[in-house]
C-alpha cells in the first residue's frame, strides 16, 4: 500500500479502537453484546492486517477485511447488548474480554487467508503452476501458509489464556472455578480443535485442505460459543 492508503485505514482505526476503549473498559456500565464482539473482533483484524500489509503483498486481502470491518463497526450503536455493571471491576474479566477479542480477531485473519488459500490452491491446479508461483495480490502459497499456522499459534496461545482467566473470573463471582455450559462447551471444543490441528500440523505434516477445514471449524465453534448465542438472545428472542 502507499503512504495515504495507510494513513486513510490508520485514522478510522484509532477512531473505532477509541470507542472500543470507551464503552468496554473504560466505562462503568460495561456492555456485553454479539455486536461489541463482532465490532472488536474486526477492528484487531484489520490492525493484523494493516501490520502485516508492511511485510507482505496482501491486496487481496484489503477489500474483504475492509468490508467486514465497514459493516461490524457501527453494529454496537444499533445493538447495545446488554449493561454488565457487576463485572465492570473484575479485572480478571476484563482481561478474559480482551485476550477473547484478540484471539477472535486473530482467527478471522486466518479464515481470510484460509480463503485466499484456497483461491491460490485452486490456481496451481492449472497446468505450469506452482506453489512459488506469485499470483497478483497474494504471497505465494507457502509464504500463506506459513504465516496461517503462525496465527493458528498466537490463536491457541491467547485462547488458553482466555480459558484460565474465565476460570479465574468464574471463581472469584461464581465461588466455582468451571460453569459448564453452552459458552463453556463450545469455548472447549474451539481449544480442543486449534490443539488437534497444531498436533497434526507438527506431528504428521498436516497442510492443504485438511488443515483448512480444521481451521474453519474451530472458527465455527468459537462464532457458536458466544457471538451466536448472543445474536440469538439479542436479535431473534430480544433479551438484554
């Protein structure tokens, strides 16, 4: 990108990373939502974005997380979610809040380049091509490769994180170290699935498509574990 693109992506950033600040940690009536989450998770998304926009050739990743981005970002002025005033102190949950945001974000970087894989992949079907090949816009497939499960790391790192500190969070209000229920159910299987598919990736040589799918489920099951059940509640049943 040139200077004025950087700076034009820049700007609305920090304005959206300000409100961000504002309304979920800043605030006293901390507000909880599928709408702040969606509306965090694309914000961080895009930053990874714009980082790594300084080291590699990621056209073709602008206008997908810009468009993402354009959408979630007003989503919290339409659905305020609900006002979580008893949890606003906790700071072992609003740790457990930002290190969940970031490790969504970082997850909705590798499913976009999940899906530039696939673009490139299906490419190199066509005879001549091959997997150094360059395609405009895009690194070439090892390169994309290499920096998917180098976020599939940072994901599962910061998801471990974010399960011990629910943990911590659910004894100190709770008086109990473990809740099971939907968010705690899904919550493990998203971790169970980021385990299984570094396992596979450094014990047998997973890549390709299979990594792919592993990678979109644990996607699907982290979207399960809180931004769907809340879309649900908010949206289609109206409870704040």
């Amino acid at each position: 990108m040139r200077a004025w693109e950087r700076a034009a992506i820049l700007l609305p950033l920090a304005l959206h990373a300000w409100l961000l600040y504002a309304e979920l940690f800043a605030s006293s009536e901390l507000r909880l939502g599928f709408a702040f989450a969606l509306s965090g998770m694309l914000w961080i998304a895009v930053l990874i974005y714009w980082v790594e926009s300084f080291f590699y050739a990621l056209d073709a990743l602008q206008v997908p997380a810009l468009a993402f981005a354009a959408i979630t970002s007003p989503l919290p002025a339409v659905f305020p979610g609900r006002i979580a005033i008893q949890y606003a102190g906790s700071a072992e949950f609003v740790l457990h809040v930002a290190l969940g945001m970031l490790a969504y974000g970082i997850l909705v970087v590798a499913i976009l380049h999940v899906g530039l894989m696939a673009l490139v992949e299906r490419n190199l079907h066509r005879p001549g091509h091959s997997a150094l090949i360059r395609l405009p816009g895009f690194p070439p497939l090892l390169t994309l490769e290499r920096m998917l499960f180098g976020m599939i790391v940072l994901a599962f790192i910061l998801f471990t994180f974010t399960l011990g500190m629910g943990v911590a969070f659910s004894e100190s209000i709770y008086g109990k170290a473990f809740r099971f229920d939907h968010k705690t159910l899904f919550s493990l299987l998203t971790w169970a699935t980021l385990a299984m598919l570094l396992a596979g990736r450094y014990a047998w040589g997973w890549r390709g498509r299979t990594a792919l799918l592993w990678v979109m489920a644990a996607f699907m099951f982290l979207m399960l574990a809180y931004v769907g059940k809340s879309f649900v509640l908010e949206v289609i049943l109206g409870r704040t």
